[in-house]
C-alpha cells in the first residue's frame, strides 16, 4: 500500500504535525468475535441502523423531510472500511473509536443500510500523526501491515461466520479504499468467494489500469464497472472540480507507470464518459473549511436537518488522458433559484487548497444517493 498518500483532511494532518508523536507501541489486535470490534453490524443499534434525519434541497427551497430507510432482511451485504480520521497518539489508532469514526461512518456509510446489512470493522488505522510524520519522512511501512491485518483479520471472520454464501459489496473511501485494494488482491481475485462480489466501491484512492484498458494495473483479473448492471467489478473515482486537472505529481488522478492511467468510472451509471446528473447527499455539520467561505445551503436560512439531499445540483463525468484519470465534477448552478451554488470538499490547510487533492472529502457524498441505488438494484438481481 503507499502510504504517502493515504488521508482524510490535510488540515488535521499540520495541527498533528506541530507535536506528531514517535511510534508508540500498538495496541492489541481486535477479536473479531466480540461485538464491541465491530462499529456496525445487523441486528443491533449502532451507527448504521439510525435513520437519518433528511431534508429535500430543491430550488425552490427545503421541501420535505423525512428518516432515512434501514432495511429488513436485504439480500446483500456491504462490508466497509473508514477512511483516516483517528487523531489518536501514535502511528496506528487505538480501539476507542470517538466522534470521529461515528461521524464518518454517519455520513459515508450508514445510508447504505436501506439496502444491504452493513458490517463496520474497528481497526488499527494509520492515524493523522503518522500521515504528518510520513510527511517529515517516517517510514510507515511496519504501522500500514498492521492496519491491513486488522481489516483482513475481519473480513475472515465475516466470511466464516456472518456470511453464509450471500452476495457482497465492498466500500471505502482513501485509506479505507487502498486497504480494500489489497484485500481484493490477497483475499478475493481468482479465489471461489470472487463470485460472490457484486462490487467493490473504492474512491478516493488511486486504481491503475493500462490506457485504454479496464482491466490490469492494480488488479490482475478484477475489471473496473463497464456498466450500470456489471457484477463482480470495482468502481472508482478521483474527484475534481470542474476546469481543474490533476496537476503533475498530484496524490490523486496522475499515474506514474509508463502506459497506465488511473481508472474512473462515473459513480452515476458506469461505463459513461458523458456528463451524468447525481443523487447527493450532504452532512451540514461537519464544518469543514470550504473555498469561497462557509455555504449557505439555502436563502431560507439553516438546513432543518443535519443532513440535505440534492438531486441534479452537482454532474460529473470521467476524464482519462493519458496518465491523468479523474472525475470531473461541475456545479449547475443557478443564482436565481434558493438553494446554494456552491460545494465543497477540496482539501484545506492554512486558508489554502492542495490543488493535488482535488475534491477528495466529497468523494462520496456528490452521488452517494446513486451508489446506494445501485446496490438495491444489484441485490434484486440476486433474489
């Protein structure tokens, strides 16, 4: 896995920076019987099996609100990997998960329980300070086996006891994403449980695949998704705004192999390299600096609810040239409707933006309302 270029705000990256610790010891490893190494799992009350409370964000205002759906017996399960949030000391996170974890899974992961169980492991990740401390040099190489043995320790034990022959999609977002990277490597590709992946669901973090190709790169056999109805296939996404390109030596959308570009398949219909309008979701709470200032999400004044979806606020489409492979994201804005004209999720720090980054924190939220639609449909099929 390259760690250098793994993380989740570069903003908490600098304050970790200002005091990053030396390597502690980790922690133990989790036993992935106990409930307690699980954030989410079926049949419980935990962060995937609260609705969530939703406005509609329409242009002509906030219209209605409603909870968001959990389902009942679905017949897919989703197993997902967090990105890196742990401001915990030293280079792997502790077993405490706080406000961090619950608010990622929140706003990344828990509307997918309206169509499939969900399954959340606990994990020893690579936590803010060891991402300041790669910065400075450190070498994370020791501290990254030890969050992969983690997920993969899980993902064992799901198969052996939760399972039961039912199909499954995968989902992270950054460092979540290239752990399920290697996971598909080591676990899944050209064994017998491949043929139960519906979809691996892998953004914010680099896929290479050779120009031209959906096939070889970072997986052997495993495709990128040609189409909306495509099963055992990974999507994945880099997102930038509108106009903007990965620039040279970006962490994200620039492939450095000679012959290989990294992959991008469009989070609304796969296989599409034409402007796609997207289902989104958005968590008002999060605070997170923003270019051009805090969002006004409507001139009605605060959204009611934590969370607003918009439908057709924001399109994208995949761009590839040559190494550079990305989502090209474009706002439709419209000043005389209610509702904003603006949306975040560049990376900040310092009052500035790392053009390299692109729009990584809304990875997921820009057509997460799309990606759960998807999952219901694919799990239909598999009735």
């Amino acid at each position: 896995m390259k760690t250098s270029v793994i993380g989740y705000s570069m903003l908490a990256i600098l304050t970790a920076l200002a005091g990053a610790p030396a390597a502690a010891q980790p922690v133990a490893a989790p036993d992935y019987s106990k409930a307690s190494s699980w954030l989410c799992m079926p049949g419980r009350s935990d962060s995937c099996s609260k609705p969530l409370p939703t406005t509609a964000l329409n242009p002509n205002g906030y219209g209605s609100t409603g909870l968001s759906p959990v389902a009942v017996n679905p017949p897919v399960d989703c197993f997902y990997v967090y990105p890196t949030v742990s401001r915990d000391r030293g280079m792997n996170s502790d077993l405490f998960p706080d406000a961090s974890e619950a608010s990622v899974v929140q706003s990344q992961f828990a509307r997918f329980a309206g169509a499939c169980r969900t399954f959340t492991p606990l994990y020893r990740q690579l936590t803010v300070s060891a991402i300041a401390a790669s910065a400075i040099g450190a070498n994370l190489t020791a501290p990254s086996a030890i969050a992969y043995r983690d997920v993969a320790a899980a993902w064992r034990r799901y198969l052996a006891v939760h399972n039961k022959g039912r199909p499954f999609v995968l989902v992270g977002h950054s460092q979540g994403s290239a752990l399920l990277q290697e996971l598909i490597r080591r676990e899944i590709e050209g064994k017998p449980v491949a043929r139960q992946m519906l979809r691996a669901i892998l953004p914010g973090f680099n896929v290479l695949v050779p120009q031209g190709r959906r096939v070889g790169g970072s997986f052997k056999s495993t495709p990128l998704c040609g189409s909306p109805d495509e099963t055992g296939c990974v999507m994945t996404w880099v997102s930038y705004r509108e106009n903007n390109v990965p620039p040279a030596g970006a962490m994200f959308g620039m492939a450095s192999p000679p012959g290989m570009t990294v992959g991008c398949t469009n989070p609304a219909r796969p296989g599409s390299t034409r402007w796609e309008s997207f289902d989104s979701y958005w968590n008002t709470r999060l605070n997170l600096p923003v270019p051009g200032g805090p969002i006004v999400w409507s001139t009605e004044g605060r959204p009611p609810t934590p969370f607003l979806r918009t439908e057709g606020l924001v399109s994208g489409r995949c761009v590839n040239n040559g190494p550079r492979g990305y989502l090209s994201v474009r706002t439709n804005a419209d000043p005389r409707d209610k509702r904003t004209d603006r949306i975040g999720g560049e990376v900040g720090m310092l009052g500035m933006f790392i053009p390299g980054w692109g729009m990584h924190l809304a990875d997921i939220p820009i057509a997460q309302g799309d990606l759960v639609r998807a999952v219901e449909e694919l799990g239909r099929t598999r009735r």
